[in-house]
C-alpha cells in the first residue's frame, strides 16, 4: 500500500484494553511505520494501557478512561464527528470499543468479523489485518529503546 499524491495515509487502530494484547500491538504499528512511508497513526487506547506505549515514536494517542466510560464516549463522539481516516483497524471485540467503533470513521475499515481467526494466535490475528489492506510483510519489533524512560533509568543508576 502507497499514499497516493505524497499524501499521508491516515490510519486509526482501535485497541482498547489487555496490556497483553496491547504488547502485540506494537509490531504492527512497526510494520505499518515501515510498509507505508507516510502515514499518519492514530491509536484509541485505555487510560492504563496508555502508561505502557505512551513514548512509542510517531503515534498520536486517544486515550479512554474505562472508569469514566461515558465521558470518554462523549468527548470521542465530538472528536470524530468531523476526522475522518483512510483505514480504520478496529482490532477488539468488546462493547465498548463497539460504541467508540460506530463513532470513528474510515474509509476502509477492517474489524474481526472481515479476517479468519481459525486455530490462529492473537499475533497472527493481528497480522491479518494487515493482509487485508496489502501488507505481507511482518516486522517483529517491539520499539523497546523508544518505551524506556531513559530519565528515569538514570536516576536509579
């Protein structure tokens, strides 16, 4: 997949919650960053989950609070009323990240119901939305050296 015109591609991932699956995560915004040459990523993401990917390089953030949930969704709705996004990767199947789901919009958008998730690992689900927007090619790479606060790992040291 290419931006057409130099434009930038922009792209929404909805993830919401398990720190676990949230790990998982990272790589496919390592393959996007480095499949599509100019795009811009946007990640809807929980208030917790957010303290653990906040310093991921070139990621604009939404961050959720699930304690105030329908705070969260009225500030969402008159976020997204008027952005729109080229792709939309609505990765969760949770009613809440349904709710926030009806309210972003995108040109393409892919969700759970659009990829075969038969005998696959989460990572491997994940990977397939990717396939279902062209992308083959998986880059394993977790951006370690840009989450670690390097302040504070000094002042331990």
């Amino acid at each position: 997949m290419n931006s057409k015109n130099n434009t930038s591609i922009s792209i929404c991932i909805l993830r919401l919650s398990s720190i676990g699956d949230i790990t998982h995560i990272i790589p496919i915004i390592s393959t996007l960053q480095k499949s599509i040459i100019d795009c811009d990523i946007t990640w809807i993401i929980g208030k917790t989950e957010y303290e653990l990917v906040k310093n991921l390089n070139n990621i604009n953030f939404i961050v959720m609070d699930k304690n105030k949930t329908l705070d969260s969704l009225v500030g969402m709705h008159k976020f997204s009323k008027n952005i729109p996004f080229d792709i939309v990767l609505h990765m969760q199947k949770s009613l809440r990240s349904k709710l926030v789901g009806k309210m972003i919009k995108g040109k393409i958008n892919v969700t759970f119901n659009d990829i075969n998730t038969d005998n696959c690992h989460v990572m491997e689900n994940f990977f397939s939305f990717l396939k279902k927007i062209g992308i083959k090619n998986k880059f394993l790479d977790w951006q370690t050296d840009s989450m670690l606060n390097t302040n504070y790992i000094e002042e331990i040291i």
